[in-house]
C-alpha cells in the first residue's frame, strides 16, 4: 500500500503556474515573513489539489501562495492568506 | 509561459514491480525535456469532469516519446486508472516540461548522488539514462530505498552493472538472504560512503515520498552537507 503524505512540494505548481507566469517560478526564491526560512518555491510544502493548492512555508507553514481555479476562474493569493486576484487565463478562455 | 495541452497516445505498458508500471506515450510534436522534469497528465470523463496530476519522465528526450513510472496511490483519482486501466491505443492530455529547479544537464560535471525512496526512482532514472547516454564522466552514485526485493524499479538495467553508475539498493523492510545490511530506514551510515565521494561541489537529488525526502535531507545536512547542493522532489 503507498501511504499518501499530506503535501508534495512546490515543483508541483510548475504547470499550474505555467498559465499564469512567464517564468518558471518554481525557481523563485522566497524569504518567509514569519520565521525567516528562505528557499526556492520549489521546496515549499503544497497541500491540495481540493479545493485549491496552497504553498507553505517548510518551516512553519505560513501560507505563501493560494491557487484555486475553477471551470471559468482563477484565485490567486500572494503572500498571506487574503486578498486573492481573481482573473481568467488563455487556458480557461480555450475552454 | 502558457504550454499547451497535447494529446499523447498511450503505446506501451509494462511492469516495474506488483502495482508499479511504466507506461509510454506517444506524444507529436514535444518539444523535448530535461532529465528531472514532469508532465501534467490531465484525464477528461464523459460528463466533463477533469483530473490532473503530475508524473515524472522516466528517460531524457527521444522526440515524440514519454516514459512516465507510475505507483498507483490508493484511493486515487488518476493513477489507479492509469497505471492499469487506461488502455492502449487511448488517448490522455499531457502539458509540459514542467519544472526547472530538480533537473540534471549533461553539461554538469560535478559528482552526483541520487537518493531514491520508492516511486523517487523515476526521475532519477531519466539522469541516470541521460548520464549515460552523454557518455558523462562525472561521477554517479544512485541510493535505491524500498521496502523489499519485490519494490525494485529498473531492477534488470540498474544489476547490468553499469560502470558509469554506482548502485546501492537498500531495504526498509526485507533483505535478501546474505545481505550484509539489516533491513531498516535510511540511515546515516548509509549515507557516509556516498557522502565521502561527493566533492564539496557535488550535488544530491532526493526524490520520493514526503516522509522519506525529509528524513534523507535532514540526514545530509547533518552529516555536513550543503543544504544548497541538496534538491528534492516530494511525492507526497
């Protein structure tokens, strides 16, 4: 049996960031406001996908990045845990 | 950069171990990849319904074709179906190279080591094969962690006894008869021969579950490594 682990790590937003990015974020390098653990994207905990993939801090898992995307729309939280943008990408508007 | 969706055929199917399997696709037009990458794999049912999850590339670019490794996860969504029910001949949609931080190039030519728990092998293997297919110099070492003989990937390439590559398998649960090491959890003596041969430059890929990537990196940086040689790739 494979046990399934809460979270994966941030190389897993590589796609999901694709729609949205022009980089490559998962190289992004990120300093958490709360402990002051540094590191790229990459290595943040990721929980999801239901009902969104939410990136945390590896340390002490303050949220860094929210994505939630239904049929129609994307949410995107940067930073904290409110306040997200809310937009359509080419790959929503294909359908 | 948006990529899109392609549509890849499934062409092959075989057996890694009980439940784990290698799957191909056939995939027009990709546009190649690096050994570490991952595709989405996004499945569409009858009613709409989509489910996309993230697989490793088992080997380095060769045009059209993806080798992924599957290890169903129970109660999944998507592997369960892919790893055994998918058939040939039938189409999924696969987006990619995705991901840019957990990859090997052949133009690296510092000391590897490759620490592998389960399923981690997969993208491992792809700089295995890409290593050797560069005809790479620089020094591999590749760790195999699983649970007994049975929970072996690649088993057949990874015995041949490739002289570019140092191999070690070790078990977690059941050692073959006349092993020298107890079965039991990655441990820091594991670690120090291979740690010995890495060059202060040298650089350490850890795939794998959640639980096994954070113990295997926190063994290496204790022992002293340089917790910015050290990538990981968690599976969950």
């Amino acid at each position: 049996m494979t046990e399934v682990s809460p979270h994966v790590d941030g190389n897993s937003l590589a796609g999901p960031l694709s729609d949205i990015f022009s980089v490559d974020m998962t190289r992004a390098s990120w300093r958490c406001p709360g402990c002051g653990s540094t590191g790229p994207l990459a290595e943040l905990h990721v929980y999801g996908p239901e009902p969104g993939l939410t990136a945390r801090c590896a340390d002490c898992s303050r949220v860094a990045l929210r994505l939630v995307r239904n049929g129609e729309d994307t949410w995107l939280t940067l930073g904290g845990a409110e306040g997200p943008f809310r937009f359509r990408t080419a790959q929503q508007a294909q359908g | 950069m948006p990529l899109p969706w392609r549509t890849a055929r499934l062409v092959e199917r075989a057996d890694e171990t009980a439940t784990a399997r290698t799957l191909v696709l056939d995939a027009p037009g990709w546009p190649g990849h690096l050994a570490g990458q991952h595709v989405d794999i996004r499945l569409t049912a009858d009613d709409g319904y989509q489910a996309a999850r993230s697989y490793s590339l088992a080997a380095p670019a060769d045009g059209a074709r993806l080798e992924l490794g599957v290890e169903p996860v129970t109660g999944g969504e998507v592997s369960p179906y892919l790893a055994d029910d998918l058939p040939i001949g039938a189409s999924v949609e696969v987006r990619g190279p995705l991901g840019n931080w957990f990859v090997w190039r052949p133009e690296q030519d510092e000391p590897v080591l490759l620490v592998a728990g389960g399923s981690g092998v997969v993208p491992l293997m792809a700089m295995v094969r890409a290593h050797r297919r560069a005809a790479s110099t620089s020094p591999f070492q590749l760790i195999h962690s699983v649970r007994g003989e049975a929970d072996l990937w690649y088993r057949a390439e990874l015995g041949a006894g490739d002289p570019a590559l140092d191999v070690r398998f070790l078990y977690t649960r059941q050692a073959p008869p006349g092993s020298t090491r107890a079965a039991g959890r990655l441990m820091a003596a594991d670690l120090e021969p291979a740690l010995k041969r890495l060059t202060p430059t040298g650089t350490v890929y850890v795939c794998g579950p959640t639980g096994f990537v954070e113990a295997a990196a926190d063994l290496l940086t204790s022992a002293g490594q340089d917790p910015a040689t050290i990538r990981t790739e968690r599976f969950g």
